[in-house]
C-alpha cells in the first residue's frame, strides 16, 4: 500500500467534471484506489473510481486529500493520480 497527500487547487474542488477525470484516471489502473480526506469525526473514505463516491466526499479548494493505492500496479497508479490532481484536473 502507497499513500500521498495532495491539495486540490483547482477553484472549484472536485465538482463532476475534474470528478469524472478524476475517476476515469484511477479506472486505468487494477490496484483499489481510494480517497481519504480527514473531517471533525476522524477520516472519510472514497472509492476513487465511482463518480458518486468522489462526489459524496464534498472536496472543495484548498482540501488536503491522501490518495491511497493497494494492489498490482499501486506505484504507477500513485504517481498518475497525484499528477493529474497537481496539474489542476483538467481545469
């Protein structure tokens, strides 16, 4: 299992669009691929590759989010989701 933290910077947080791009991305890869972002009752999970899961996580700008890859490819998988997220999502 690989994990990085990563802030969202684009303006609009992850809204359907960089969602989408988001999900399409981490469905490239066999590894689980979830999203944890920490709120007042601990950590909040999302599976990565469901659009409604990114989208029930609420992330907005200026979120730190931990990407956290398991399985096969997870190294791969780490490195691609954090540079589309640091390249903005698209926006």
């Amino acid at each position: 299992m690989v994990r990085e933290n990563v802030i969202i910077k684009n303006p609009t947080g992850l809204h359907l669009r960089p969602a989408g791009l988001f999900c399409k991305t981490a469905m490239q890869f066999g590894c689980k691929v979830m999203i944890e972002k920490k709120v007042k009752a601990g950590v909040s999970s999302a599976n990565a590759k469901s659009v409604l899961s990114v989208l029930g996580a609420c992330i907005k700008s200026g979120d730190e989010i931990a990407i956290v890859c398991e399985g096969e490819d997870e190294e791969a998988a780490l490195e691609e989701m954090v540079r589309i997220v640091e390249d903005g999502l698209g926006e």
